[in-house]
C-alpha cells in the first residue's frame, strides 16, 4: 500500500502534515490565550526557565548557572538557548515566545519522531502511525527543558544511535559523538540514561567482531570508536570541565535524596518496581492498545530470536540498557548511597524502549499478521485506534487547559504590578552578572524575572550539586541578621552582592503564622546541615537557630521523601515586619526603587555599598 503523490510526497508523509498542522493549530490557539505562566512565581518550575532565557538574552553565558555566579546550569542551557534564538528572530518578549515556542516544538517533535521511526521500521504506515502515539497533544505546552528533552532529544539521539550501529560509517560514529558530547547540555539524567545505553551498544558491537575473528572488521571498529571517543571527549568537556577539574566531582550536599523518592528505602523500591510494571502493563483506556501492541511486540521478538535482523537487535539491546540505569538503584544505593532518579531514567528511556517495542508490533501487525490476511482490515483496525488515541489526547488536554488550577492562573491573572515595576527597573538598570540577596524564594522570583544572579536560591532548582548551597545559605543568613559588621562586609565582597531585595512576603516566604502570632508551617527559610561547625558559625555571628528533622525542600514533604537533620535560620531573627534584617547593614544600604500603595511601602530594593559591592 504505497501511494505516491509526486516523487516526495507520499499519502503518509501527507498525512503526517496534516496531522502536524492541525494539533499545531490547536495548541497555538490554545496558547495564544496566556497571559502569564501556568506555575507559581515562588518555587514554580516554568518561572525558573523564564529565568534561563532572561539569563542568557540578557547577555549571561548559557554555559554557566543562570541564577548563581560561577556555578554549572541547574536547568541546561540547550532549551533556553534555542528558545532564546525563537525569540530573538520573532520579536516576541517573555514569557510569550516561550508559549509560541511550545509549538515549534511539537511540530519538530511530530518529524523527529516521524524520521526515526521510518529509518527504524522503513515503513511509512508504521511511522506515522507510531508518531501519532508518540506524539500525544496531552504532553503539550512544553515550557520546561525536561519536555523538551523528552520531545526532541530522545528520538534524535534513537534516530542517531539506530544509524550508527546500522551502518557502521565512521560519518556516524563521529556524528552520534559529537551528539553525545552536547548530551549533558540538554538533560543530565538523559545524559546518564544514554550513557548506560551507548555503553551497551559497544560492548555489543565489540564482543560481535571479536566473535567473527575478522581483523579487518576489528580495526575499523577501533577507527570507529577512537573517532567517537575523541568528539564526544571534546564536547563533553563544556559542560564537564569545572566538575572535573576545578571541583573534582565533589558533591558538597546531598543532591540525590532530597526533593524525589528515597531510592535507599527498601519500601520505595520495592514500590518503584510495581509501578514500572504498571506503566509499562497500562490497561487503561485507551492506553490498553499500546499495552497490547508492546505484548504482541514481545512475543515477535522472542518468536524470532533465532533469526534477529538488525532492528530487533536493536529493540532488545536498547530495552536491556534502558532497564539497567533505570534500576540500577539496586545496586548503587547499598554500594554508592546514590542513584540516577530512577523516575527520570524511566520516563527517558525505559518507557521510550517499551514504546518502540510496540512500535514494532504494530510494524508486523501491519506486515506480517496471519490473522488477519487482508492488510487494508489490519490498517483499517490501527488507524481506528490511532484515531481513538488520538482524539482522546484532544480530550484531555481540553480538560486539563479548563480546570487544572494552574492553567487557570496562566490565562486569567498577569504579572502584580508591583513585579512588573521592579522587573523593569532591574532590567534597566543593573548587569545580567549583579548578585542579589533576599530570602530564598523572593531571590527565586527576581532570578524568575530578570536572569540576575543570587547569594542563595531554592536547592530544587538550582539543581547544582557542586554548589555548596548549605554553606550559602548560613553566609546569606550572617549577612542578613549577624553582629558583626566586619563579617558581613567580607562575605558581601566575597559574593559580589550589589542590591538586597526585600517585600511584604519576606517573612511569609519562610516562616508563616497565625493571627495570634503561633507558628503553622514552616515554609522556605534559609538552612544548612545540623554539625558542630555550621553551629559554631551561625552562632559566633549571632545568628539564632532551631535544630530540627525535617525536608529540605518545600515542595516535597512526604513519607517517601528522605528527611534529615537541620539547622534551621529561626524567624527570632526577625527585627520587624518592613525591617527583618538587622540594622547594622543599614549603613551600608542605598533605597534605588521602592513600590508603594497609599503611604506603605510594600516592596524596596537597595543598592549595598559594602566592600567590593558594585
């Protein structure tokens, strides 16, 4: 069933286009009715990428933290960087180019998609039909480089990979090189995930031509090996240099535990393998289709495993891989104390393996299924379910833009206005690289807003392993509320901090109570780890604090989730509601914007003048 409609257009690749045109149209006019993003400005996700593109259209180096000076990117610089050249060619400001660039994604995502599955299966039918799945509308808008990863990345990198080892070419080999080499700047997790997998691939490739005993095939294997090694060795070294080499891989904190899953608990993984099996065994509907499409495909390969050509080879070296670094938390949880976020390694490769396993069942559904002798029966039953899929994801992401609360946030309430003023004065007025020092999620929403750099920052988002956010957070703290000046001017220079920021939220933004004064939720203060030293430090400067088990981040506080013993910056620091910090830094303070209503002033910046400050 081959239609040819000029000599590139066949009735497939038609097809392909009209689907990726109509979805196009509807996520675009989905969109184009936010007015703001659909995440909370405090702690909120989609605010902190705004952050990277402010960062880096301001003029920040994409290869750098977008929030912290001299740290790595928390959030990789591949997705802002693009959206930022998106922007930058279209005109449009933030957070609009985001949203319209959420849709140059899912139309590049449709032909990505498209273009590995053909080169897989080389059949049109299956890759259009595959692409639709893989494609769904409900994944959509992506304002975050993890959905970005998952739509572009992943089936370039399959796309690359499967020719690779297809062929053979040395072209390849240098092409997947220099991919995997850019790797750590579209997603660390992928990254690992595609490490585990490539690793696979070669060690395939080499047991194969050692088993063949060809010398010939042995050396143009090394060739191909050593060209990899070399591009990949050169590209991986932007974004891995420091780590290695400056910071010699130390890890200050406990990066790992702290806002997922704890992996070191026998329960959760217990409970993740359950749940992986579930996901990957969904008879949901409509789900229940791929769940039976990845069955059927399971019981081709094991049907031809005497005979595998290349692409089952593939399906199950890829599937192996996948299934390794998304459980190897069994090992390096009781030999490390650590593991790659297992969620993320799922979601990356483990369930990307399972789906192109059913991928090739509906392949030989289509080809190859004596069931059903008429193939225009099998292709009549595929396009009912992909259209059912298909129109269910339409569905769904109705509903989802309708009620999910933040969604409702995007469309209906802007930027306060006092946020505004103060994004325009800071835009205005002060370089990409000055430092600002605030609590951690008013610090989080100027970073959101403008790209500038911060003393301190939630630790979820920073996401920077390298960064000593512990000891950050006390020197933040000694500078706000310490006694001695001497020391708050050297951490001032030793910072570069130029402009304390504080609102009406500062106490509330950590601390929250009552009207009778009592506290009820502990929300986001500063903290460090409970040891003799950190005490000695926040004390010898006056800085009071409570001890305590708890989370470290805000946002993830369950029973799962490792707790730990804490130092906590106590709300007794507080001199005043309009004045938290102590007086002793007034001196060293400039009022350079303020916001009022009526007579109060409810939100000031301030130029430091200490040591060194700019």
């Amino acid at each position: 069933m081959k239609f040819e409609i000029g000599r590139f257009f066949t009735v497939w690749r038609v097809l392909l286009l009209a689907y990726a045109v109509v979805f196009s149209f509807i996520l675009a006019n989905a969109v184009s009715g936010f007015v703001s993003l659909p995440s909370p400005m405090y702690g909120g996700d989609y605010y902190y990428q705004m952050g990277c593109f402010y960062n880096i259209m301001e003029g920040g180096n994409p290869l750098d933290s977008s929030s912290i000076v001299g740290g790595v990117p928390g959030y990789q610089p591949a997705y802002p960087l693009i959206g930022s050249a998106y922007c930058a060619i279209t005109g449009s400001s933030l957070p609009g180019c985001m949203f319209g660039f959420s849709v140059i994604i899912y139309l590049f995502s449709v032909v990505f998609w498209f273009i590995a599955l053909n080169a897989m299966f080389k059949d049109e039918r299956t890759a259009l039909f595959a692409t639709i799945l893989a494609t769904s509308i409900m994944q959509h808008p992506i304002l975050k480089y993890t959905g970005f990863t998952d739509a572009i990345i992943v089936p370039l990198f399959i796309f690359a990979l499967y020719k690779t080892f297809e062929d053979k070419k040395i072209q390849y080999f240098a092409v997947l090189g220099i991919f995997y080499g850019l790797l750590p700047l579209t997603h660390m997790m992928f990254f690992i995930g595609a490490t585990f997998i490539i690793g696979l691939f070669f060690l395939y490739e080499i047991y194969s031509v050692l088993r063949e005993r060809q010398n010939e095939k042995i050396r143009e294997l090394g060739k191909n090996m050593a060209v990899f090694a070399v591009l990949a060795a050169a590209f991986l070294m932007l974004y891995w240099y420091r780590p290695i080499f400056e910071w010699n891989l130390h890890m200050p904190y406990d990066r790992t535990h702290m806002d997922v899953a704890d992996m070191g608990n026998r329960e959760v993984q217990m409970q993740f393998i359950a749940n992986s099996v579930s996901s990957l065994l969904n008879f949901g509907i409509p789900q229940i289709g791929i769940t039976v499409l990845f069955l059927f495909g399971v019981y081709r390969l094991m049907k031809e495993r005497g005979g595998f050509g290349f692409t089952e080879k593939f399906l199950v070296i890829f599937f192996i891989g996948s299934a390794l670094v998304t459980f190897s938390y069994l090992l390096t949880e009781p030999l490390l104390g650590m593991n790659f976020i297992p969620a993320y390694m799922s979601s990356f490769t483990l369930i990307k393996a399972a789906f192109l396993i059913a991928a090739y069942g509906l392949h030989m559904f289509l080809t190859n299924c004596r069931m059903i002798s008429d193939e225009r029966v099998r292709v009549g039953i595929i396009a009912i379910f992909v259209f059912i899929f298909m129109f269910y994801g339409y569905m769904k992401f109705s509903e989802y833009l309708a009620t999910d609360q933040w969604m409702g946030v995007g469309k209906t309430q802007e930027m306060p206005a006092a946020y505004k003023s103060l994004q325009s004065y800071i835009l205005a007025n002060t370089g990409v690289n000055d430092v600002f020092l605030s609590t951690k999620e008013l610090s989080f929403a100027i970073n959101s807003l403008t790209g500038r750099k911060l003393v301190t920052n939630r630790w979820a988002q920073q996401n920077d392993p390298y960064t000593d956010m512990p000891q950050r957070d006390e020197d933040a703290a000694v500078i706000l509320y310490g006694d001695d000046v001497q020391k708050k001017l050297e951490l001032i220079d030793k910072y570069g901090i130029s402009y304390l920021y504080w609102d009406a939220y500062w106490i509330n933004s950590e601390y929250q109570f009552n009207q009778e004064g009592q506290l009820v939720n502990i929300y986001d203060p500063m903290l460090t780890y409970d040891d003799a030293e950190s005490r000695n430090y926040l004390g010898s400067n006056g800085v009071s604090y409570q001890a305590m088990n708890f989370w470290v981040d805000p946002a993830m506080r369950s029973e799962d989730v490792r707790k730990y013993d804490l130092l906590f910056v106590s709300p007794e620091n507080y001199q005043s509601f309009e004045h938290p910090w102590n007086p002793n830094l007034d001196p060293y303070l400039e009022k350079v914007w303020e916001h009022k209503e009526g007579n109060i002033t409810y939100a000031a910046l301030y130029r430091i003048r200490g040591l060194g400050a700019g």
